[in-house]
C-alpha cells in the first residue's frame, strides 16, 4: 500500500472528546447503492458487514437492508462483477443507519477492486465554535500504487458529496483532487453557518480505478446566535428534471443567477418553466434530480437554516438537506430560494412530497406540502433522412419517434450546414413543434435560404424534451448545443443525442 497524505486547513485546534459504547441489540441498517449521484440504481451487488458473516444483495431500485450487532463499528464492502468496490469504514451504527452509495463499473476490471482505508485526526465530538474554520489532516493508504493511485476526493458536511457541482449544489463540499502534493482544503466558518449540534462530515475518496472509501465523523457546532422568529416558507415548487444522459462528472456547474435568462428557443416558456430549471436516481442511462423552490418574505430576518424534508407517503417525512439561506438564494429581491434534491431514492413515476423548513433559535415554521412525479428516460430516434442518405431533396421532409413522451412533447429541428462551418453553421433552427413528428424544411419561413442548396453536405438533428401534465416533470431527450439553456456554459451539451448526415440531390 501507498500512503497519501492530506491537510484541510483553518484555524481549529481539534479536541478529542472519547465516545463511548454500549452493547445494544441488533441494528438495521439501509441504503441505495447508485452507478453515481442522481444515476441508476446498481441492482445485484453484494453489501457485505466485513468480518461479520452477513450480507444483502441490493434489489432492482439498489435498495438493501442488513441487520448487525449494534453498539459497535462496522465497514460495509459493496461489491459486483465488473465494478469498482466501495467501503464505509468504520461506520457508527449508532448515529448512521441510512446510506446512499455509489458503484461505479470498473475503469478496468484486471486492476485491483479493492478500496484503500482512510484515516483522519478528526476526532467524534470535536467542538467547532462561531466563527472557527475546521483544520483536518487525511491519510489514504491506496492498494496497488504501482499501477493506481487517488484520483479524487470530497470532504462534505451532513451528506457525501460528488465532484459534478450540478449534482452537489445544496451540499457543503470541498475537494482534493491530487493526494501526492501538499493539497489544502478549507471548511470555512460561513461554512457551519446552518447547522447546530451535532453535524457529520464525510470524506470520500476514489482511486484511479473508482474504488470508493467513505469515511464519516461528528462534529459538535456551536453557531451563532439566531434569535429572531421565523415564519412558514410560501409557494414550494417541487420541479423534476430526467437528461437521457449521465452528467455526474460534466463539466456544467449551475448558479441561481445563471439560470435568470434562460432560453433563446423559446421552448420552455412553452412548457411554462423558464426559471425553474437546474439539473435526480434516475433511469438507466440517465440522470435525475428535483429542484424544489420556494419563497420566504423579504421583509422578515433570514432564519439559520432552511431543511428540505421529503417524503414517499407525505406523512413520514425525513431531511434530506440543511442550507444556509444565503446559499441556496435566487432572488434577493422577491425572497426566491432553491434547493436540490439528487438522493437516489428517487424514482421516476414515484411520487415524492416536499416541505420546506425555517429554523432558528426561537423555533421553526414548515411550509405546505407539494409534490412531484420525475419522467422516465425520454428519448428520440431520428428516421429520415436517414444517416447517410443520398439524393436527398432540396426541401426535405423531417420525420422522427420520440420514446418515452409525456404529455406534451416540444422539439426544434436543426440542419448544420457541414461544408460551410465545419458542423456549426446552422442553415436552419425550426420554430418549435408542439406534439409532432415531422416536419419539412423552412415551414416557418426561419431558414437562411428558402432551400437547401443541390449535392452539398448537411446534418440534422433535433431539441426536445417533454413535460408532464401537471407541468411539475421534465425530460430532456437531445439538446447537444445547449440551446435550451440549462447550463451556464452555452457550449455544453446536455445530451449527446443521434445525428444524421446527408447529401441533397439536384432538386
């Protein structure tokens, strides 16, 4: 084994506070096993309590449950053919039952699949005071250095985080991404600013073949005061977003202020969520996560912390995440706020129900109860011109199938002229088409030329998505140019979807 050494800096002097353990009767523990925040589920892998003699196999959705002797640590290995292993070591089962946890397949299966252990000088109970930044020193013994070494890690507060910022936008997270150099990270005092009592902080970390190890700690904050009183969060707007594509390690990363301009397409405002849009488990080859807004009033003291609760039932509710109310603020000026859901519980056509809860020193207010239902994986195959085809006429005929439509379906079709611009002179941006599925070239009178020009190179392809009925789910199937203008950088693609090319005949 190798050793890599890590500092998160600041400027807390740790103290150890000893935590005891009693014997206790068993305990059940449970969890989601995920190919990657807001990916699919990862069914048949083996959740193992090491040294223990028991073990769970995960079922179609990746849920498990496994009952072990409490009042004791435990790790839990989870395995499968073909995959990368992820370990949660030294797992208190006393105050973490529940775990969502990612297996990602094997970068190369003949490389070793098993994860390195992790130690930290960050002891349980370690008081963090107003205004302190939290120092940790991360050592990784990684198994087979000679031919795999770290490639990447999270340290995150309350829940474990990713590296992909689109999935991670709710979550306190920093990141070590190179082991071998003098790597710093800082939780800064503004970072504890939501939390009070005793919070977790999880380090995770994945070596070059994926292998996982995630490790958690607690830690005692004593916040600031935050005395004045709350009131109840207004207008929760729970809204669902499936991509017909993986986008955990993208290169998107989304802010609220971004999103204020949305589309030059014109497609969502159709669909009536300009606005509303951010990249949840989603279905296979596809990503989902749920944005859920809501407003607190601009005239009213901000509280500590807003918690998104979700729940299956919309009786039994559990939180899934703490924010600080400057942290997840859209608008300053109409009090408009947003937080991400990316657990892998979800799943599309189950419906889940959301509140929103103000808290502070002096109480807490819970908002109404909304809900959403996420889309499957909505997907299109374009028909003709087929790929390839020759002696296509000058003013084509555009015909596609979409799979997996809701109740209305929008799509623009693109025709990139391939000679003039290499791919990226766009010779025609349909208006859009409102539950079609064909449609000929220039309809609209939009295209630069009244009609393609005679034995000369082109490629089409389509922007789509599709909307529930209630307005509350979308699904993206193909936007490779970001024209509907999900993500910050206009030249990310959200879905590298089928492309035909083509040649025109003499007519």
């Amino acid at each position: 084994m190798k050793r890599y050494g890590l500092l998160l800096v600041g400027s807390l002097l740790l103290g150890s506070c000893g935590t005891g353990s009693t014997p206790a009767a068993q305990v059940e523990l449970s969890g989601v096993v995920s190919e990657g925040r807001g990916q699919e589920a990862v069914a048949g892998a083996t959740v193992e309590a090491v040294g223990l003699n028991l073990k769970a196999v995960t079922d179609n959705n990746g849920r498990w449950t496994l009952k072990v002797p409490g009042g004791r640590t435990v790790d839990l290995l989870m395995t499968k053919a073909n995959h990368a292993s992820a370990l949660v070591q030294d797992l208190d089962v006393s105050k973490t039952t529940y775990l969502e946890e990612v297996l990602r397949p094997a970068f190369d299966p003949a490389l070793t699949t098993v994860p390195g252990r992790m130690t930290v000088d960050l002891a349980n109970g370690t008081a963090v005071a107003a205004g302190a930044e939290l120092k940790v020193k991360i050592d990784l013994d990684v198994q087979d250095p000679a031919r795999n070494s770290l490639m990447t890690g999270i340290a995150s507060l309350e829940q474990p985080g990713g590296y992909s910022s689109t999935m991670n936008g709710s979550v306190v997270r920093h990141l070590f991404l190179d082991a071998r150099g003098d790597n710093s990270v800082t939780f800064e005092a503004g970072d504890f600013s939501a939390y009070k009592g005793e919070v977790p902080v999880h380090f995770v970390a994945y070596d070059l073949n994926g292998n996982r190890t995630h490790l958690i700690r607690y830690v005692k904050v004593e916040p600031a005061a935050a005395a004045a009183a709350v009131v109840a969060p207004t207008d929760v707007k729970p809204r669902a977003i499936t991509f017909a594509d993986k986008l955990t390690y993208s290169p998107q990363s989304l802010t609220p202020r971004t999103l204020q301009a949305l589309s030059s397409s014109g497609l969502l405002e159709r669909a009536g969520l300009s606005g509303d849009l951010e990249p949840l488990a989603a279905p296979e080859q596809a990503t989902l996560w749920v944005d859920v807004r809501f407003k607190y009033p601009v005239t009213a003291a901000a509280p500590r912390a807003f918690e998104l609760w979700r729940s299956a039932d919309g009786t039994n509710f559990s939180k899934i995440v703490t924010a600080a109310p400057e942290r997840v603020l859209l608008d300053e000026e109409t009090g408009s706020y947003r937080i991400r859901d990316t657990s892998s519980q979800l799943t599309a056509g189950e419906k889940v129900h959301y509140k929103v809860v103000a808290v502070s020193d002096a109480g807490q207010a819970e908002s109404a109860v909304n809900d959403v239902t996420p889309l499957g994986r909505f997907t299109v195959d374009l028909l003709s011109p087929g790929q390839a085809a020759t002696g296509v006429d000058l003013r084509p005929i555009f015909r596609w199938a979409g799979q997996g439509e809701a109740a209305n379906t929008y799509y623009q079709v693109m025709v990139l002229d391939r000679i003039q611009g290499e791919g990226q002179s766009i010779a025609w941006l349909s208006e859009e088409l409102e539950n079609e599925h064909t449609a000929v070239y220039n309809f609209d009178g939009s295209a630069k030329q009244p009609s393609l020009q005679p034995y000369h190179a082109y490629e089409w392809e389509l922007v789509a998505l599709t909307v529930s009925e209630d307005g509350k789910a979308i699904a993206v199937g193909s936007d490779y140019f970001n024209l509907l203008g999900l993500f910050a950088n206009s030249g990310a693609s959200v879905q590298s979807a089928e492309v035909h090319e083509f040649v025109t005949g003499g007519r």
